[in-house]
C-alpha cells in the first residue's frame, strides 16, 4: 500500500478521492426513530437501515429533546395527580 504524500513528504489527511459518509435521513426522519426507540418497538431492518442513514448529531439531539419532553410529561403528570 502506497500513502499519499503532500509535498513536505507527510502524509495526506484525506485522498482526493475518499469522501467522508454522508448520512441522508433527515432531522425528522430522526426524531421519529428516537420517538420509536423510547417506546421499544423497532424491527430489524428499520434499526438497521437508520443505523446505516441517520446523523449522529441528529440522533444526539433528538433523545436529549425526547428525554426532555419525557420529563416534563412525567412532572406534569405526577403535578395534576398530587393537586387533587
């Protein structure tokens, strides 16, 4: 195997050629594979297909989001229940 080199004789970072993975899901095409994940229904080739098309940054932000709401329901919830 050959490594590319830049003219100062170090090795490349990145070939010419090679470009990073570029994920095509959308943000909501993400929340809603996080929505189905928090509630535990998922099949194998949805899991698989979004592991292979989903953004990492996305799916980050959409179960802090998602925890988030879940929370706030949770306090809601228990609030009206402990009014009365």
């Amino acid at each position: 195997m050959s490594e590319e080199r830049s003219p100062d004789g170090a090795p490349d970072a990145k070939s010419p050629g090679e470009n990073p993975v570029r994920r095509k899901a959308s943000f909501a095409a993400t929340v809603k594979a996080v929505f189905w994940s928090f509630f535990g229904v998922r099949k194998r080739s949805d899991y698989e297909s979004d592991a292979a098309q989903l953004n990492p940054v996305h799916v980050l932000i959409a179960g802090v989001i998602g925890a988030l709401l879940f929370i706030g329901f949770l306090v809601t919830i228990v609030k009206i229940v402990v009014s009365k």
